[in-house]
C-alpha cells in the first residue's frame, strides 16, 4: 500500500500455522443445501456503514459484537458479514494498530509441543490480544490450537465457530479472481489467512492503485488437502483500510509530501564545463 508499511511474506509464513482448522467447516458451508450455506456478493460498503452505525439498524454493531462475544449461535452469515466488515467503520478501527499482548508468545507458539504452564500463558496472551482486537484471526487460530492441546475442546470448538465464520464473510464478498471481485479484508493480514486457507503461500505483494493487493502464492507443500491448487495468485480490496488510515494518521502523507518536495541545491554552472559553441 502506498502509505503502509508493508506486512513481509517471511513473517507471515513464520506465524501463519493454524488456520487449516477453519478450511474443513468452510467447504461444509459451500455444500448444496447448507443451512449455513456461503453467498458471494459485492458488499455495499457505504449501506455496511450506515447499517452498523445506526442504533435502530438489526445489524448495529454493539448489538452484533453483543451477540459475538456470548457465542449466539443463532448468528447468521450476514450478521458475521457486518460484523466483519462494519468494524472498518467504528471509531477504534486501525488496519495497523498491534496488540501489545501479541508478540508475547512468539517463541512459545514455534515450539511443536507445550507444556501446561506454557500452555496456560499461550492461553493467557491470546485471549488479551483478542479483548483488545476481535478480529485477529491469527490470535484465534493459536487460540483453538492450544486449548485442544490442553484438552479444553468445548472453548475450542466456540472459538473454532467463531473463526469459521469470520472467514467466510470473507470469502462471501468475492471470489479473489481479479480486481472487480477481490476479496475485501479489514486488516492486510488477513490477506495471508485466506491464502493459506486455500492451501497456498504467498511468494510477493503487490499494490494496485486507487486500493488493491495481489498476491502472488504457490501451492503449500504442507499442505495435503484434496483441493486445485492452479492460482497464480489473489485480489484483495484494501480501499477502506487504507483511507481509515490515513486518515488516523495523517503524519504519514505529511512525510511522504516532505520527501517528495526535498529537492538538491542548485549547482552553478562552471564556464569551463559549457559545451563548445
């Protein structure tokens, strides 16, 4: 993004581990007959925010961060759908913010197995970073992981809901295919837990002007999922969080403006240098 710093690939496919969890649950909501069954479309992002801000609209967002958070399970996709995406529009939305409680257990996470106690801590700083963004999946994912470890499956499985169905309102608003239908995520990285999701990793980032990301991927050699793996890459729409932003930060364009009109000192000219005439 052309004011953001960019998220590297490398770290992305150091933390990004765990969101296969989600992949099973998702092609279950893509069969036919799925009560629960995913419907892509465009959103309407201004409609999203109006609806999400209106206090007599069904999907105003305390009201659907009330119902999220005591695990209603009679949460419908759209509901998910607005809670996802309405989030760009509340007042404490930035793409970029980082959770202080998120880096706390990096080491912890990279080892293949945990004790209780570290476990315990896992569990501990995920659940912090998550008061304090909802919407981290990546949390979420180690979250589900360890307290299956630690044998807590009913947590889990409350979690594991909750990430499924965050991802699909994801995947309901396009297919990834090419700029028209790019998918629209709240946070950049989300951009890596779909393509892993699909069973892929990304190799590149690219920005598209006014507000696109393309990543190029390759299949996941870990990835053992029955599923075609023949994309050369995927769209994502970025407009929004790029112009919140901006707009939360806008010492960022005032140094970009510095360094465009930093110009040289002017260099006179020595006689001996001009051209014969």
């Amino acid at each position: 993004m052309k004011y953001l710093k960019r998220i590297t690939i490398s770290l992305s496919a150091f933390l990004l581990t765990l969101l296969p969890l989600a992949g099973a649950s998702l092609q279950r909501d893509d069969n036919a007959g799925s009560k629960r069954k995913i419907k892509v479309e465009k959103p309407d992002l201004e409609a999203i925010r109006k609806a999400t801000l209106d206090p007599e609209s069904p999907y105003y967002f305390p009201r659907l961060k009330a119902k999220y958070e005591i695990n209603d399970t009679t949460m419908t996709s759209e509901e998910f759908r607005n809670f996802y995406l309405g989030y760009m529009f509340q007042e404490d939305y930035d793409p970029y913010r980082v959770s202080p409680y998120s880096g706390k257990t990096d080491d912890l996470r990279a080892k293949p197995t945990h004790t209780r106690e570290e476990i315990d801590t896992i569990i501990k700083y995920a659940q912090l970073t998550l008061e304090d963004n909802p919407l981290d999946l990546r949390q979420m994912s180690f979250l589900v992981h360890v307290l299956k470890e630690r044998r807590k499956d009913m947590r889990a499985k409350i979690w594991e809901y909750r990430l499924e169905h965050l991802l699909g309102a994801i995947k309901s608003t396009g297919t990834g295919e090419d700029v028209e239908n790019a998918w629209y995520v709240v946070y950049p990285m989300h951009e890596y837990d779909m393509v892993q999701l699909l069973g892929y990793e990304a190799t590149d980032a690219q920005f598209i002007e006014p507000g696109t990301d393309y990543l190029t991927v390759r299949p996941d050699e870990n990835d053992t999922r029955k599923r075609d793996k023949s994309a050369k890459g995927f769209y994502f729409n970025v407009e929004i969080p790029q112009k919140q932003y901006e707009l939360k930060h806008p010492e960022i364009l005032e140094t970009d403006d510095d360094i465009v009109t930093d110009t040289l000192p002017e260099v006179e000219e020595n006689a001996d240098d001009l051209p014969a005439q």
